[in-house]
C-alpha cells in the first residue's frame, strides 16, 4: 500500500506529538526559593520547625534577666554538646544547634568553643611544637587556650497519634544551659510544636 506525502506527513505529526507531550509532562522544573519560607511538604520536622525553635530559643536566652546581667560586662565562654533525638525520625540536630549558636554568637553576647574541631586543633598544635618544622617563634603556645564556663545542651523528643486519615505530631525541644563549676543550671527553656496531616477525599 502507498502513501502519499501529505498521509505520510500526518502520519508522522501524529506518531511525534503524543511523545513531545509525555516527553514534557516528564520533565523535571527546579526553581529557587526563599529558605524563610513556610515548608509544608508534610508533617515532619522540617526547615521551618528548626528556624521557629532556633529563634524562640535564641529570644528567650538573650532576654532572660539574670544571663542579661552575667553578660552585661563580659562574654561567657560556652561550648554545646551533643542534642539528643528522641523521636522516631531521623533528624540532624546538630543543624538547630549550629543555628543557636551562630544567632548567639552573633548576638556579641557569647563566645564558643568548638569542641567538634579538638582533634584536628590537636593535630596542628602537635605539628607546630613537635615536628621542627615550625620556626618556634611564631608557633602557637600550648595551655593557653580559654576553658569553658558553660555547657548548652537538650534534647527534640515527639509524640505521633494516628487516628483513621489523621496523623498528628508534636514535637518538644528542651535545651538548657549549665555553669561547669557550680554545677547550676542557669536556664532552660522549650519549644512545642504540633503538625496535623488530613488525607484528601482521594486518599492522598
């Protein structure tokens, strides 16, 4: 059987277009947007949560009467352990601690050690002092380094209800703030937060 040009042309426009057509609705779009605005992709802890926590957390601490007092006239010296997770979730808190500590940090009103980087500052300390290969007029004197007055440390906890096409979060974050050699706690404070996620009627 033949064809004629213009059935072979329609034959072809009508073969290609369905492909463009899938081939498109395919494609992947990735755009820009603001990291301060609201995420709500679903309901675990996200950007959002570790900004509220981090700002309420940061307030409170710098409004707080008798630290206002203690920093009045000096910078404390703090470092931060480790955040416990506590929920079933796997959450880096290491991220809401960076972000309390820049925001204190940059606040003027406290300073910081950081005790993530002590190997390699012994690393380099050793490397200055034993290896010969520094001249020893310009290395770094060994024990004079400040210790820390303050330990800030807590725990992000949660608590997941189900109930047929509801899912309800809540989350609790506990931090607190220890003088090293009275053993005091100085301050503490939490953050509550309670995510709802409701099925569509299409189950989605």
């Amino acid at each position: 059987m033949k064809f004629s040009k213009m059935a072979l042309r329609f034959l072809k426009i009508t073969l290609v277009v369905p492909l463009i057509v899938v081939a498109a609705g395919c494609s992947t779009k990735i755009v820009y947007q603001d990291p301060q605005s609201v995420e709500t992709v679903n309901e675990n802890f996200g950007s959002t949560d570790l900004q509220q926590i981090a700002t309420a957390m940061v307030d409170d601490m710098l409004s707080f009467g008798p630290l206002v007092k203690i920093t009045a006239n000096s910078r404390p010296v703090m470092f931060v352990d480790q955040i416990k997770n506590k929920t079933s979730e796997h959450i880096d808190t290491e991220s809401i601690t960076d972000t309390i500590q820049s925001r204190l940090l940059r606040s003027g009103s406290y300073r910081f050690i950081d005790t993530t980087a002590l190997k390699q500052v012994k690393d380099q300390l050793s490397y200055q002092q034993d290896t010969g290969l520094v001249n020893q007029a310009t290395a770094v004197k060994v024990g004079r380094q400040i210790g820390a007055q303050y330990m800030l440390y807590g725990n992000l906890s949660s608590i997941v209800k189900r109930q047929s096409d509801k899912r309800s979060v809540y989350y609790k974050f506990t931090l607190k703030l220890l003088d090293l050699e009275s053993g005091l706690i100085e301050w503490t404070d939490e953050k509550e937060i309670r995510k709802l996620r409701e099925k569509s009627l299409l189950g989605l």
